[in-house]
C-alpha cells in the first residue's frame, strides 16, 4: 500500500464483489434487462451516445468499487462501511463517485436501448441515493470521522464532478 496502511482484509474484497452482484447489479442490470430485454436503439446516434456515457461511467464505478476496498478497507454496504475516509481517485472530484458512477449507466442504457422507461428509472434511482446519501450517509460519516469529513465536505462538491479545491 502506498499510503502506508496494511493490506485490507480478504473479506473486504469479497463482500465488495457480493454486495456490487446483489445491488448494483440488480440496479444497473436485470431492472434495465427487464424493461427493455437489451434491444438497441434504432438511432445510431443514440447508440453512440449511450454507449460513450457507459464507457465513461463504467471505470468511474469500478473505481469507486477498488478505493473502497484499497483505501478505506471496507465495502459500500452500510453493513461493512470503509474504516477509512475514502478522498483519493474518484472522490477528490465528487463525493459521490459511485453513485454517479451507477447513474451515468443507467442513462447510458437508457440512451443505447432507447428507453424512456430506463430514463425515468434513472431519475427515480437519483432521487432515492440524494436521499439516502443525506439522510443516512452524510450524518454517518459526519460521526465517524469528524473534523476530518467535515473538511472533506467543504472541499469536494456532493454530485457535480468539479477539479479538487486546494487543502
């Protein structure tokens, strides 16, 4: 490790992966499958579109997945949360990269199949994380980790992607 903390534990990487096949999965996958069975748009454009923004969305997420596992030495499930504040990669910029991550997938779907259904989805799915992110997760963290989050916050925007503020 870089930062010179120990190795996280194995168990931290194989609840990521579980967790990652259980909720995202489910978000990003089968409820996209279900309502469109995959059928690619007629537009070429649209096509093009969708999937750029899923390139771009796919290693965000991905991202996000590995600093939570490397530097925060816990999973995204708020049953083994990160014993670490997690602000390297994607999380100087946002702090929020996975669930950004998750919505840029799903309009990238909603874009490559198409489907106003999956748009609408994705806007519902977006309501329900700024929810659960202020209502849960923000006043958790706030508690976990202190002065140190309370900086972070000032710093790092909560959705909109921006170049980190100097410390």
């Amino acid at each position: 490790m870089t930062d010179g903390r120990a190795a996280p534990p194995r168990w931290v990487l194989l609840g990521t992966l579980l967790f990652t096949l259980l909720v995202p999965g489910t978000v990003v996958g089968v409820v996209p499958w279900w309502i469109t069975r995959w059928r690619l748009a007629d537009a070429l454009l649209a096509r093009a579109g969708g999937a750029l923004i899923l390139v771009v969305g796919s290693p965000l997420f991905l991202s996000f997945l590995a600093r939570f596992v490397r530097e925060g030495h816990g999973t995204p499930a708020p049953v083994a949360p990160p014993q670490h504040l997690v602000v390297g990669g994607p999380f100087r910029w946002t702090r929020n990269p996975g669930y950004v991550g998750v919505l840029m997938l799903l309009v990238g779907q909603a874009l490559l199949f198409a489907s106003l259904r999956v748009l609408l989805y994705a806007g519902c799915v977006a309501l329900a994380f700024h929810a659960f992110v202020v209502l849960y997760e923000e006043p958790v963290l706030a508690r976990q980790f202190g002065a140190e989050y309370d900086e972070y916050r000032r710093r790092v925007p909560r959705w909109l992607p921006r170049a980190p503020r100097p410390r």
